[in-house]
C-alpha cells in the first residue's frame, strides 16, 4: 500500500517536498531511493535557513562569530536555526513568549552543538535581552499554516515582541533584519521593514539560487569552486 503511495517517486530525480507533518518526510525518505529535499515541515524549514546564512554572507563577508537574534515563535524557522548556526561559528539569542519556546529536543540538539562548536546559545522570554549586542534580528509570522484559530490569543501573547528601531537600539550599531516573509506589521513595524537595515528581498532572491545550488549539489559530482589566492 505504501509503495503504491508512493509510486510516482520512480519517475522523479529528487523531490522537495512542503508538508504538514515532519513525519511524512521521514516516511518519503523511508520508501524512497532519491533524494528527499524538506521544502517545509511542522518541525524544520532548512531551505529558508540556506538562503539566510547566504544573505548574510554576502551583506558581512562572513558568518562566524555573527550574532543572531530570533524574537518570535519557537517554530520550524527557529528550529533549523538552532541546528544549523553553532556549525557555521554563529552565536544565536532566542526570546520566545512563555509557553511558545522550541521543541525540548532540538533545544537540547542545539545545546550540544554549541557546545561542540564553541559558540553562545541563549534562551530567554525577555527581547530586548535577546536582541541586546546582536548582528541580525529575525522573526517570522507569529500565526502559522493551521494555526489561524489561535489568532486573538497569540496577538495577545506576543504583545512586545515586534521588532522596532527601539530594539535595535541594543543591537550592535551595524546590525540588520531578516524576515522570511509574508510580513505582518505586528511583527516587525515600517520603520525597519522599509529601512536599508532589511536584507528581506535579497533574502527572498536568495531563496531561488539556494535551492538550485542544492539540487545542483544533489544531482551531480558539485563541489564549491574555491578561488585561488594571489600572492
């Protein structure tokens, strides 16, 4: 019955798939002999993070010991944050409301990571602490796919958590912003969304060219060009 499923398979090269369930990921990798590329999913959105670790490669020249600053949603944004910034030599800040942190166990994935690579993770309810001595702030939607009946509460409950010059005032003087978009005001106001402190449509470009790279990187013999130094 699976493979019957799942038939359609046999006749791609790779697939990226966006789904609700982390789970149906884990079952295409299952019954799958291709490559299987998590467009989105409940628990993780690693392509997005591709694009913004590119952006800001580009806007800084490089990424270690970059601080980033999440103030919103413990979502699958955060997430692949958290599983991909200690290996990249970035320090991450996370402030979350109350009752809206990250998954326990990518918390403490992330936790080791750190630990291994040598860089700063905190966890905290407070975003200007979170934001405070930052390169980048990001957030992303507080209401989610799904998520649309729980939208007066969670207006209420991340009351403070829009991100402001006011937030940047903490921040380090050269800092940015990135936003996954679609933008709501209440997350992020005009002032910085429309400000050359945003990196959002170089971000939302650089989503085109990261996935092609990592089709690329899937489907042939790929390896970065590092360019040669001149002495």
């Amino acid at each position: 019955m699976v493979q019957q499923k799942w038939v359609l398979l046999g006749l791609c090269d790779p697939v990226l798939a966006r789904v609700y369930s982390h789970s149906t990921l884990e079952e295409l990798h299952r019954e799958a002999s291709i490559p299987i590329i998590n467009g989105l999913s409940d628990l993780y959105h690693p392509i997005q993070i591709l694009a913004d670790f590119l952006t800001l490669q580009e806007h800084y020249g490089s990424l270690s010991g970059l601080t980033v600053s999440w103030i919103g949603d413990g979502n699958n944004v955060l997430h692949s944050f958290m599983m991909a910034a200690a290996k990249l030599g970035v320090h991450l800040r996370v402030a979350t409301p109350k009752s809206y942190e990250p998954d326990q166990s990518v918390v403490e994935e992330a936790k080791h990571l750190s630990k291994q690579h040598g860089t700063q993770l905190v966890l905290t309810s407070d975003p200007m602490e979170a934001a405070h001595g930052s390169n980048v702030l990001v957030t992303d939607n507080w209401i989610s796919m799904g998520q649309e009946e729980e939208k007066k509460k969670r207006l209420k409950d991340f009351q403070g958590y829009q991100i402001t010059m006011k937030t940047g005032s903490v921040a380090k003087p050269d800092w940015t912003f990135l936003h996954c978009l679609p933008r709501k005001t209440e997350e992020v106001d005009d002032q910085v969304f429309y400000s050359t402190r945003s990196l959002v449509f170089n971000e939302a470009e650089n989503r085109k060219w990261t996935i092609m790279g990592l089709m690329v990187s899937l489907l042939t013999d790929y390896s970065p060009q590092i360019p040669a130094l001149k002495l």
